[in-house]
C-alpha cells in the first residue's frame, strides 16, 4: 500500500428519508480542524437514491466536495448496497482518513468496509487529533507524523485508549453523535460534485425490504434539548421521578437520567445519557442523585453549566459541576421549583 496516495478527509454524509441526520454536519465540522492540519479538503460522500440536491447543505457545513453515489438500490439503508457504493468511493479516491457516525447505520457499515478496504476501524470515538505516533518518541522505533489519533473510552469506561492506523489507509473512525461540534452554516456555500456510480447487481446478499414501520417518539430527543434534568438511582423510585419532571416543567426542559435508572426499568433507553446512552450539551444539566461515575460524566462534561445535587459531600459529580448542593434531593428539587414558580410569576 502506498500511502502517499491517499489524501483528503472524508465524512459518510447519512442522509434517511432524504433528510441529513445531524452527525454529517458534526463530523464535517471535525473534519474541518483536521483537513487544516493536513493542509487538505473535506469531501462528504453522500449515499441514497434522488440525493444529489442534498449537496448544497454539505456544502454549507463545510464540504468542499461532494461524491453523490446515486442508485435505485440505495433507496433504504441496506449493508450490501451501501457497503458496496462506499467502500468503492474508498478504493477509487483514496481518503486519507474516512469518518462515518456511530449511529445504529455506521456502527453496521464502518465495520464492513474497513474489512472490504483492508484498514482499521476504531469505534465509538469521542476525539479525533492530528499528532505523532507514537505519542511519546521510542528509541529506535520511527515516530510517524501527521497521524490520525483516535481517542475512545474502554473496559466500560474506566479508562481512555488511542488508538492509531500507522500502515494501513485509509484510518477509519465511526464517532459518537453529540461529542463533535457543526460549524455555523456558511450561506449560499457550493461544493463540487462528482456522481459515481459503481453499478449494483443485487445478489443472495442483498436484503429485500418488506415493510418499514416508523416509532413515534413521545420524547423530546435529549440530545436537543438546552435544559436537562437528569436523575440516578438516588431518584429512589420511578414515581419520584415526578419531582424532576415537575422542575423540567418550569424550565421548559426535558427528563433524562443515568445507566441505572435504565437498568432498572424506570425510565426508557432513550432518555439515558453517558457512554452507553446519548452524549448531550445542554446549556445547563441538573445532575440529581447521580453519583458522577466517568461513564455518566462522559456523556455531559461539556454541557455548559452542570448542577449537582447530591446527599452525598463526596459523590465524584461534584468534581465536574459548577454548582453542587448537598441534601435531600426530595426537599432540595421541590422548593426549588417553587422558587423558580415565583421567580417567573414575579417577572410576568
């Protein structure tokens, strides 16, 4: 493998029902810092079936090329299909580095190309550098230059591994939704763009579609929200979850929690946020009863003002908040919410 050949950073543009999901233009805005780096461009590799006048919204978070694989076979997700058109765009243009979202799509399709592409794949990324590898100069071992060092939780959390694709190209990554920033859309931007298509001849590996059935969320999506009030197990119980949600009320905030509340059944897998849940950045997070183990905390350590309350002085949560108070979460969130009652009340 040459490496000199490969260049450019690519983004998979995952687009359903014609709509772009919001993980392109985070990982456009990623790829952005890195093609600085790298002194190269950003190219979106936009997938589906009538896509191509997505495009200028590629271009308006930051894609300086678009490769539009247009086909009747790429109408719904299918891991053949799309396998097939984007590990092709790999072998044809050669990226430098590929970036796919860590959506329930790419953690499906980031792991078969690389394996088509013979690289790498490292998963569930929650930063991406440019830098040497290896990190730190080794005594008779060559430190490699402008590498992509991918950095990811492991062993559940506990600690922090980067991971990097010296030999191989190009170095693949899929990232987690929320942990990368879009840029501000740049009006009437343009990209060029290049259709390529090639060619699909359905085979025993291709899945035929049946039906689609759509869930209706009843939630607001937690990943949108700018006011989160997120409970733990020190809630006590699903029916005192109504203390938090009557506090989310009058903030025009929305209800999330903690792993253990999932586990326990109180509250849906949609709702939970940390390193097996969602990531969020709210404008402000009310931690309650959520001790702050780094699972959790790596969920919600960039939301922009963290509010802990917790009986416990010691709980590590206080460790990453910028106001904490120490109590009865049962009496503290109540009189709370009076106050703030009030506090609206009186500005009408």
């Amino acid at each position: 493998m040459n490496l000199e050949e490969y260049k450019g950073v690519y983004v998979f543009a995952q687009q359903v029902d014609n709509e772009i999901s919001s993980i392109a233009f985070e990982l456009l805005g990623k790829a952005k810092d890195l093609a600085k780096d790298l002194s190269t461009d950003v190219t979106a590799v936009l997938i589906g079936s009538e896509v191509k006048g997505l495009a200028d919204q590629l271009a308006e978070y930051g894609a300086d090329k678009v490769i539009v694989v247009d086909d009747p076979e790429l109408k719904d997700y299918r891991t053949e299909p799309y396998a097939h058109a984007l590990s092709s765009v790999i072998n044809k243009y050669k990226p430098e580095i590929m970036l796919v979202g860590a959506t329930a799509i790419g953690r499906d399709l980031g792991p078969r190309v690389s394996a088509r592409v013979a690289t790498g794949l490292t998963a569930d990324c929650t930063v991406l550098e440019i830098g040497d590898f290896p990190l730190q100069a080794v005594p008779g071992q060559e430190q490699l230059h402008n590498q992509l060092l991918m950095t990811r939780p492991a062993f559940g959390g506990n600690t922090i591994a980067t991971i990097a694709c010296p030999y191989n190209r190009p170095q693949m990554a899929t990232v987690r939704a929320g942990v990368m920033q879009k840029i501000e859309p740049i009006k009437g931007a343009k990209a060029v763009v290049e259709e390529f298509n090639p060619g699909f001849t359905p085979d025993n590996k291709y899945v035929e579609i049946l039906d689609i059935v759509k869930s209706v969320a009843e939630t607001v999506d937690i990943m949108d929200a700018k006011i989160l009030v997120s409970g733990g197990r020190g809630v006590g119980s699903p029916e005192n979850f109504k203390i938090l949600e009557d506090l989310a009320e009058v903030l025009g905030g929305t209800v999330s929690c903690s792993r253990a509340v999932v586990d326990s059944g109180w509250k849906p897998k949609d709702l939970q946020v940390g390193q097996t849940g969602k990531t969020v950045r709210p404008n402000v997070y009310f931690a309650i009863g959520i001790s702050g183990a780094i699972q959790h905390v790596a969920g919600m350590e960039e939301s922009d003002i963290i509010v802990a309350i917790n009986k416990d002085a010691d709980a590590p949560i206080f460790d990453v908040a910028d106001y904490g108070v120490v109590g009865d979460l049962n009496k503290i969130v109540p009189k709370l919410t009076e106050a703030l009652k009030a506090e609206i009340a009186a500005a009408k």
